[in-house]
C-alpha cells in the first residue's frame, strides 16, 4: 500500500489549499494537520467537511502563531524550541530537554488536534521531531507514527538500531521517502521506488505548497504510477494490520 502524505496542513493558507485541491483529484492520500498556527482551525475545517484523513504534525520547533493561544502553551512552546531545532532528529539523543514539558507539549497539542481535526489517524513531526527519542518516549503507543525518513537506494538495508527500537513500539509503514527523493522532475531516483508499495507499506512525504512539487503531484506521469497501486492512508494501514493479525491467529 501506498500512502502520499502532505505535511505543514494548516500552518499557513499556501501550506493548506494545495492539501485540499490535491486531495481531491487523488494525487495525496492523506494529510499531517499543524495546531495553534495561523490556518489550523480553517484547515481543520476544511479536513471535516472534505473527508481528508489527517494525522497530527507534531511541532515542537517554531512558535505558535494562532490568535489568542493561551500563555502556558506558548510558555510551553517557547522553552521547547529553544531545545529543538530542524536538525535535532539527527541527534539521537544529545538535547536533553524536560522529561514532563516535553509530555505536557505532546498532550497539548493532542487534545488541541482532536477538539480542531478530531480523532488523529498518525502522528509524525514537522523536522522528523516525533523520532527523537526524548519525544517518542511520550509518544501514545496506540497511534502510529512515520517512520525514520529513508532513501529509495537504502530501501532493502537492513535497519538500523533506532529504526529497530522505534518499530517495536509503533505501528509504522515499512519505508518513507521523501517525494523529492523520488519523482525525476524534483531530482528524484524515479517513479520505480513506488515499487516497493507492492510488496510493503510505504509512505511518501510531499509538501505540495512548493511549487514544483506540486506541478509534480498533478502531472500525468505520478497519476499514472498511483492508478497501478493501491492507495491509502494510515487508517488504511491500521486495517490492514488489525486483518494480517486475525489472520496469524
């Protein structure tokens, strides 16, 4: 199964319309929705009213910038993004930022998604954040999450230690790559990397407010690749896994 995942929905009108218009002539499948930004509470609206399965887009690197957000969720956002930064997913580790802000944060911005958005189908993190391990230690095991970001190259490596602790603990697809590590028009390896949804779950991570990107989603050649493979989202691999389970028992 293949899930094409649009990131940054709801944390500006130019990350949010083009989630909507792709979404509904079939070029993403799904949607990773951002609270207490300047567009959440339209794009959640929008997410509702237009059936788009939506996760949440764990942010713990840039400030609030929604009207009226409270003082203590600012507070809280504040400290944190002076911990994080846009590289720390890479850090496995190093930043060591409060044990209960981090938790308090997560749940924060949970409930904040599932009064907007409703019920999350996933969560995943804006700059891979979810994977850092300070913050999947507060992770609900319940959702699942995206994996470590892969290439199309490395696809049949075998995982690495992280990667492994991760999967033991979360629902996860198998693979995740970067679209612009995959469609040839953005310096992608090629449309051949969808192979790999054949015989696995792979997520492809677009951010269709970038132009090229999205004059990629909309071309003939991705429709083309997407009406030869079976196309969902993360509650479609939630199902899939609940059916495989029953079948093993």
């Amino acid at each position: 199964m293949l899930i094409v995942n649009a990131d940054d929905f709801g944390a500006s009108p130019n990350a949010s319309d083009p989630v909507v218009d792709l979404y509904a002539v079939g070029v993403i499948s799904s949607a990773s929705g951002m609270v207490r930004m300047r567009d959440s509470l339209r794009a959640a609206s929008l997410a509702r009213e237009r059936g788009i399965p939506t996760g949440l887009h764990l942010n713990l690197t840039l400030p609030f910038d929604e009207p009226g957000v409270s003082v203590a969720s600012s507070e809280r956002q504040r400290r944190l993004t002076e911990v994080f930064g846009r590289e720390s997913w890479r850090a496995e580790g190093r930043e060591r930022p409060d044990a209960r802000l981090v938790a308090e944060t997560i749940e924060d911005q949970l409930d904040r998604f599932r009064q907007t958005f409703g019920e999350p189908t996933h969560i995943d993190g804006h700059h891979h954040i979810h994977v850092h391990p300070a913050v999947l230690a507060h992770l609900p095991r319940e959702l699942p999450i995206r994996p470590i970001l892969s290439v199309p190259s490395r696809a049949g490596a075998k995982p690495g230690s992280r990667d492994r602790a991760l999967r033991r603990r979360f629902l996860c697809p198998d693979l995740c790559f970067a679209f612009e590590q995959v469609h040839p028009s953005v310096g992608g390896d090629g449309l051949e990397a969808l192979d790999h949804a054949r015989t696995h779950s792979l997520e492809i991570m677009v951010h269709p407010q970038r132009e090229a990107e999205r004059t990629a989603l909309l071309s003939a050649e991705w429709q083309r690749a997407l009406s030869a493979l079976t196309v969902g989202s993360y509650a479609d691999l939630v199902r899939t896994q609940g059916r495989r389970a029953r079948d093993l028992r």
